[in-house]
C-alpha cells in the first residue's frame, strides 16, 4: 500500500512538472474589482498563484518597525520564490503579481536589478496604492528589471492600479476604473495608454518611440499603439493558455460569450453585468473552462481540468478592501491553502498581531525574510508539521480519484463559505466598542488584535479537522 502512494504522489509529480514545462511564464490570474462594479464597494483584488515543486505557504504577521521606517504587513510567503509573495500591509495596500513575458532580450540593469524587491517594497513602504506606483517606478528606472516581465498589481480601499514592467526600465501602468471589472492572465492587460492623463496612467515617456525603434509597433500598419500588443511575447499573448482563461472570466463577468479572435483585442477592462461580490470572484478564480467550448491543450492527462483553476494552484486569494471601516478592520485578504474548486477562501485581517499555529516555520517574521531563499529545500521532511502540508495531503487526496470525489467535497466547501460570509458581518459587529466609528480610530488596539486574532485561528481549527484525510 506503500508502495503504490509513494508511485502515485511521483505520478502527480510528474504531472505537475510537465505542465509546467508546458507553459513558461503562464502561471498565475487575477481578477481586480473598483468600488463602485461591487456589492459592498470594496475595491476587491483577487488572485490564483501557480507553481510547480514543493511549495510550502506560510503566512506571516510582520509588526511595524519605526527604527527601520516599515509598515506592518500581513506576509503570504512561498520559501525559496521571487515572484510567487503577496502582501496587505497596515494601510490596506494588496500587492500581488502575475507573469507576462515581453518581447525585450536587452538587459539593462544596475547591481543586478531588482526582482523581489518590488512587492517587499510596497508592503513596506506603501501608504496607498498610488503611492506603491511611485515606488515600484522609482525601482524599476533605478535599478531596472531583471526578469522578462510581470505585471504588478496593487490596490486600496478606494483604487486599484496595474503596473507592467518590461525587462530592464521600460513600464507602463494604469487605473482600474471605478465601475469596472479586469481580468489578467499572463500576457500585459494594458492596451491603450494616454500619460497625458495622468490620473489614470504613468509610465516611461519613450514607451511608443522605442516600440517604433525595436519594430515592435509601426503606426501605418498597426493603428492606434497597444502596449499589450507591442510588448508582450507573442508566444504568450497568442497561447491558448491565456486567451482561454481571459475568455473564461470575461463571460463570467460580464454574461456575454468572447469570441476567439486576436487577444490583442480584449478590453483592458469591462462593465459587469451585475455588482460583483466574493462568490463571483470565487467562481472566476475556481473556472475549469465550463464556458468556454475551446479547452486548454495539454500534453498531460487531466482529471481536474486546467484554465484558471490548475493543478499547480497553490494559493488563492481575494483581497477585500473597504473605506468605511478602520483600515484594521475593513482591509482583509481571504485565502486558500490551496485549488480554489476545493478549498475554503478563510479571512485574515490586516489588524491581526499573531497567525494560527502551524502557520509560521519560524518564531519571528525577520528570520522567515532572512531564510526566505537559503532555507527553501526539503520543506515538508525539515517542517512536518506545518498546516500547509494538510493542505498538500488533503488535494493528494482528493486527485486520487478527483471525479469521484469532488462532487461531495464542492457541496462540502461550498456550504461551509456561505457560512463564513454570514459570520463575518457578526463578527465585525461585535468590534464596534473597539473602535471611534467617527475617526475609524481604534481604541483599544490590544483587545481588537487578540479577536481578530482568535477569529482566524478559531476558523481554522475547524477547517483543517474537516479536511483531515488518513
């Protein structure tokens, strides 16, 4: 017995692996919602983070540090990744990335370039999500960009903002309009760019002359200049991969069925046809392609079809931010350990002080920063008892015989969701003697961090019992 586990975990490895292989530079999906396309007006950033190998969540409470002039931050951290990290820090500013191959092979950097500095920086230094754009560009025409590309996105309780950045100095970003929706695979989700609004877009002054320059863009063949189609790779911007996931939330959104056709095509960002609330990001970042007729081709055999939601999705979050509570309060991100088709999205606040047990390898934030990429190796043998690898068991589990069980497992996760949503407005209420509603002050730091504390934790002694697998 043994025996045929140790061969069908290889199996799944393999698996993994190959569709890795697959798809370079296709990992990750997000989703951002402006505060007035939602339900509660929260401006909501949702994402899918994919990776192959061992991967080991952490999630960490990083305290303000006044010496060093950094904010306090929630800290959801993958050991040994440079790209994989997402944050929300005590302003309610979320940051999270997806990868988006460009088309530039020059590299122009300075002391190597920066990588993950940029999502570190805006969890440390960002007081809105403006701000974080002003950092990240400050970064990027420093030092530059070492890797391909990425976009970044960041948002706050009042605005979201989508920042590309090309291998090297060159990027781009723009806001997320109020009422709108966007969806990013990997390929750059900006299309047309207007600096001279500068309400709404930033970016390097020189983005279309150097387009022209490198034959990327001429203006008699191909009209109006598109960053997405002068910049991305075109092995990326035309895979079915990402066209067919773009597609997926498109409809989702908006009730509409997007052709196939050229992905230089996709809006920016669109009009829902309804406010949009946590289920409705919940079904996007768990899509397996039902509406969509054309699937994803993959060399590899699938049980648990891949679009959005894939066997290598290793953490979903929806970050939830709202202006009319207190930051400690009304910022917070809800999270998988793991497949979002499978797992419950559980909250945690911005205000929490200290994470569940079992979610942090180390005693203090400051040694998981200084490990974060020498000690990534060997994770589930050197730190058996760390919830993640609940997590890693119970999707072990599950793809043993996935159409089989999954079915009992959805009614499961579903149900246990719709009751987290409803507990969540009597908890916040039973806060309000912690804090000034007037000025959104809290008033009694201690006792509102030991709840919101306890709340997480409570949540999740019941949840890792449920998905307890022998």
């Amino acid at each position: 017995m043994k025996r045929l586990l140790i061969i069908s975990l290889l199996a799944i490895s393999s698996i993994l692996q190959l569709n890795a292989q697959e798809h370079p530079y296709m990992n990750c999906f997000a989703v951002i919602a402006g505060k007035d396309a939602t339900t509660d007006g929260s401006v909501m950033l949702a994402h899918n983070e994919d990776d192959s190998g061992e991967q080991m969540l952490n999630i960490y409470n990083v305290p303000r540090n006044e010496a060093a002039g950094t904010n306090k931050y929630l800290w959801i951290e993958f050991p040994g990744m440079a790209v994989a990290d997402a944050f929300l820090n005590e302003y309610g500013v979320a940051v999270a990335s997806d990868a988006c191959k460009s088309r530039e092979e020059r590299l122009d950097v300075t002391d190597g370039g920066v990588l993950y500095e940029l999502r570190t920086t805006v969890a440390q230094k960002a007081r809105s999500a403006r701000h974080a754009v002003d950092l990240l560009k400050k970064l990027v025409e420093e030092r530059g960009y070492k890797d391909s590309g990425r976009t970044y996105l960041v948002a706050d309780s009042n605005e979201a903002w989508v920042f590309a950045v090309v291998r090297g100095r060159h990027w781009v970003a723009q806001r997320v309009p109020d009422d709108c929706v966007m969806a990013i695979p990997n390929y750059y989700s900006i299309t047309e760019v207007n600096l001279a609004d500068t309400a709404n877009f930033k970016g390097s002054p020189d983005l279309v002359t150097y387009a022209i320059e490198r034959g990327w863009y001429n203006p008699e063949r191909d009209g109006k200049f598109s960053f997405r189609k002068a910049y991305s790779a075109p092995s990326t911007l035309n895979s079915d991969r990402n066209y067919i996931r773009h597609i997926s939330a498109l409809n989702l959104l908006t009730g509409k069925d997007y052709p196939i056709a050229e992905p230089a095509s996709y809006p920016f960002a669109v009009k829902a046809d309804r406010k949009i609330g946590l289920q409705d990001m919940i079904e996007i970042l768990s899509s397996h392609g039902e509406n969509v007729e054309q699937k994803v081709k993959s060399k590899a055999p699938q049980q648990h079809n891949g679009c959005i939601c894939i066997d290598r999705t290793i953490n979903a979050s929806i970050f939830q931010l709202r202006n009319w509570l207190p930051t400690e309060i009304g910022a917070l991100v809800w999270t998988t350990g793991g497949r979002p088709c499978c797992e419950a999205f559980i909250p945690w606040y911005s205000g929490m002080t200290a994470s569940p047990q079992g979610f942090t390898r180390f005693a203090t934030p400051q040694e998981a920063f200084e490990k974060h990429f020498s000690d990534a190796k060997e994770m589930r043998l050197n730190y058996p008892d760390a919830a993640a690898w609940k997590f890693v068991t119970f999707w072990e589990w599950l793809i043993e015989d996935y159409d089989g069980r999954i079915g009992d497992v959805k009614k499961r996760k579903e149900k246990l969701q719709q009751k987290l949503f409803k507990s969540q407005e009597a908890f916040e209420r039973s806060l309000k003697p912690l804090y000034n509603a007037d000025t959104k002050s809290i008033t009694k730091p201690s006792e509102l961090g030991e709840k919101l504390n306890g709340y997480t934790a409570k949540l999740y002694r019941k949840y890792l019992k449920s998905i307890s697998v022998k």
